[in-house]
C-alpha cells in the first residue's frame, strides 16, 4: 500500500460515521473503524466479503444504494434503512452513497457513509408526546401553526414559509410534507442560495448532452425527480430573476425544458418554498417577483423568532439536555436557576439553532456535575449576573402550607394577565423560571 493510499485509510478511520467501499463486484475491500464499533464485525472478517452478506439488510437486495446511484448518475443522501450486526442486533441507520469512477470514468465500485440513528430514534420516543413531526413548540403561535398544518393536509397548494433564521422552516416544511396527501410520493429538497446562477437551472429542471462543457450526458432536475412528490425550494428569495420568471411557469402550467432542448415536459409537484428575507423590502427592491410570491405564497406561514415566544425555551432546553444526553453518554437533564433565568431573558438573534449549540457548548464544558451552572455558558451570557435568582412567594403567608390556595392564587394572577406568564410573574415579584416551575410543582398547565 502507497503513501496515499495509507494516509487516505488513516482519514477515513478518524471520523465518525461508520465506511466501506465495494468494488464493482458488491465486494468489501475497505471498512473504517467507525463501520467496525457500529456492526460489530471487525475488518479482516469482511474484507472480499459480499456486502449483502454482512448487512442482512432488505435494502440489499430491492433498492441497493450504490445500484441507485449508478443508475442515477447521482450520489444518494440520507437513505433511511436498517442493518443487521454481527449480534442479529435491527439497527437503524441513514446512508450517503456514491459510485466510484476510474480516470476514463468507467465505475470500479462505491463508498457509503453510514451512521447509527439508534440514540435519535430514543429521542424521538422520549418526546413524541410533546413534538409536532420532530417540532419542539409549547407556545401560542407554535400551535397555531400545528393546526394551520393540520388543516391544510388534503390541499396541494404552495405554501411559504417565511421566518429569521435557525426558527426551524425546514422542519415546518418536512411537517407539512409528512401530514400531506404526497407524503409516500418523493420528496425533494433544494437550498436556492448554494448554486451559481449558471447551474441552478440544471440543478432544477435538469440538461441534455452538451448544453454545456461538463455536460457529458443527459441528467433530469429536481423538479423532474419530484414529479408527483413535493419539493422544498429553500432561501427562495435569493433565486435570480430569471430563474424566477421559470419557476413561475412551472407554478401556472406545470412544464418546463431542460437546459438546452426545447422538448416541453410536464409534471405534478407541490412546491413549499421558504426565505428569511424581509419579503416586502425584497418586493420593493425588486429581488423578489411580486408575481411569483403571490404564486408561492397561497398559504403563508410565518415563524416567529424565539424571542417573541419564549415559552419554546424551557421545553427545547429539556429536548437538547436528553438528546445531549444520549449523544455523549453522560446524564446531564437539568440547569439551575440563574442559567435558565439568562436563557430567558436573552435575545436569541440565531433562534433555536443558536440555542441549541449554547446548550451543547454549556453540556460538554459540564463534567463533575448533573446540572448546568450559568458559569458553563458563553461569556457574553455572563456579562450582567448582579440579580439574583428569585425565590417564589405571596404577600399571604396562608399560601405556605396549603398547595390548593396557592395553585387558585397563580391562577387567578395569570388569568388577571391572560397567561402572559411575563407580565404574570411582575406582578408576583419573581422570575419566569421561578414561575415556571411552581406551575410544574402545583400541576398547572398553560
């Protein structure tokens, strides 16, 4: 074995995800570390072994990955599917495979990457009483959108999601996928802003054979991949203008050429489209069709940023602390006071994403403790920490002992607010994690 050939082994044994190459025969002749603690097989038992063999999976022998990629011409990305160890042990996982092509392009095998999605399917079974389709949301406006969701299953219609960024619209858009009619049917995904202008066209619609120079054959698009599906069209906005005018004859006819033929195709998909612009500054500007958005936008929906629904914060934090859990093998479900107390009181400008990574950040800096200290968080978290935590207590001290007299007192302090659990916990004097928890410990729900 070459210099490179050990260097490129020695790569591949120190990530994470789980590897193996094939050659064109379906034969193992490579298998990285993570593959081996994965499956439970290790290397020299594999090598020049059918991978059918190994992974006892129905996927090998109906929809084998590197088939589809060779016969697509592309590579495949998240393929959910299942394997056998070398226990018997059903283990969950999701797979990117690729065709491996020599110098004259002629293919000599494949590579998939794989992970173990069992933690993630624990997680999901811890929260599915309190997820909407993988969406974390307790608030008003979370739940509005649920139904909204709900009720707009059986319709077809393009839908736009609109909301800052890290608020969650791909998961609204999977949502919405998943409680549609189109859900068995494919379902496509396109991010608008990572494509120069030149190539978004093939991207969506697909080229023939010598359109242009690294058009060696023909290729469908997107769209054509998705016929009778759903497609997500992400940071739509940001589409240039011509593509726009062709993404607006595929919204009022259904048609569309690939790049460099002039043969008409039909097809049937629902789009959801989503942007994090100021959609009425970009309409003004001219960066977005006043045409084309109101196409998209038959049903509008709007997330609003974590700061304005910070009933989201305490049950996302719960949700990151047992799925950090999980991950890193160390119990850690809980954050004291002043650290929840600055979580709420901060602004969020990368909304759930940046919440999340805080969260990761304060979860792995976290070693000789079950709970998260507001000394574990960012430094810009720690900037003001004159006010200490506030203690919850009522101006009647016959509250002290009798739970059923407190529990009728808060009530009657939210509904004096109309559960504004801010203006609420003023009133009383005491913080909103405070209040929050003395509505778990009395049973109160919101």
């Amino acid at each position: 074995m070459d210099l490179n050939s050990k260097l490129k082994d020695h790569i591949l044994d120190s990530i994470g995800e789980g590897v193996f190459t094939v050659d064109k025969n379906f034969r193992i002749n490579f298998f990285n570390k993570a593959a081996e603690k994965i499956t439970g097989y290790k290397r020299e038992d594999i090598i020049g072994r059918f991978c059918k063999h190994v992974f006892r999976s129905k996927l090998c022998y109906t929809d084998c990955p590197i088939a589809i990629a060779l016969k697509s011409g592309r590579p495949i990305y998240d393929f959910e599917s299942n394997i056998s160890t070398k226990s018997g042990e059903i283990k969950p996982i999701k797979l990117n495979s690729s065709v491996l092509y020599d110098e004259e392009r002629e293919p000599q095998g494949g590579i998939i990457s794989f992970r173990d999605m069992s933690d993630y399917i624990m997680i999901k079974d811890i929260d599915k009483e309190q997820r909407f389709h993988g969406i974390i949301g307790h608030s008003k406006q979370m739940k509005e959108i649920f139904e909204l969701i709900r009720e707009i299953s059986t319709s077809d219609a393009p839908v736009l999601i609109h909301g800052e960024s890290g608020t969650g619209k791909e998961m609204i858009a999977n949502a919405i996928q998943i409680t549609s009619e189109r859900k068995g049917s494919p379902y496509i995904k396109v991010n608008c802003s990572v494509f120069p202008s030149n190539l978004l066209a093939s991207e969506l619609f697909g080229h023939v054979k010598g359109a242009f120079t690294d058009a060696i054959k023909d290729r469908p698009g997107r769209f054509e991949i998705a016929n009778n599906g759903t497609i997500f069209l992400d940071e739509v906005a940001e589409m240039p203008l011509q593509m726009q005018l062709q993404l607006l004859r595929v919204l009022q006819e259904g048609s569309f050429e690939r790049v460099g033929e002039s043969v008409t195709r039909k097809i049937d998909v629902r789009i959801i489209s989503a942007t994090n612009v100021n959609i009425q500054h970009a309409l003004k500007k001219g960066i977005l069709r006043e045409d084309l958005y109101y196409r998209l936008s038959v049903i509008p929906i709007h997330i609003p940023p974590l700061r304005e629904r910070t009933e989201d914060i305490i049950p996302l934090v719960q949700h990151f602390l047992r799925k950090l859990s999980l991950m890193y093998k160390k119990e850690i479900l809980d954050i004291e006071d002043r650290a929840l107390d600055l979580l709420l009181n901060y602004r969020w400008p990368g909304n759930v994403r940046e919440l999340e990574n805080v969260i990761e950040y304060s979860f792995v800096r976290t070693n000789n403790s079950n709970i998260i200290d507001s000394n574990k968080l960012p430094a810009n978290f720690n900037e003001n920490k004159s006010a200490s935590p506030a203690t919850f207590s009522f101006k009647d001290n016959t509250s002290e002992n009798n739970p059923g007299h407190e529990a009728v007192q808060l009530i009657s302090v939210l509904e004096e607010h109309h559960w504004n659990k801010t203006e609420a916990a003023k009133k009383l004097g005491i913080g909103r994690t405070t209040l929050w928890r003395k509505m778990k410990q009395l049973g109160i729900d919101s």
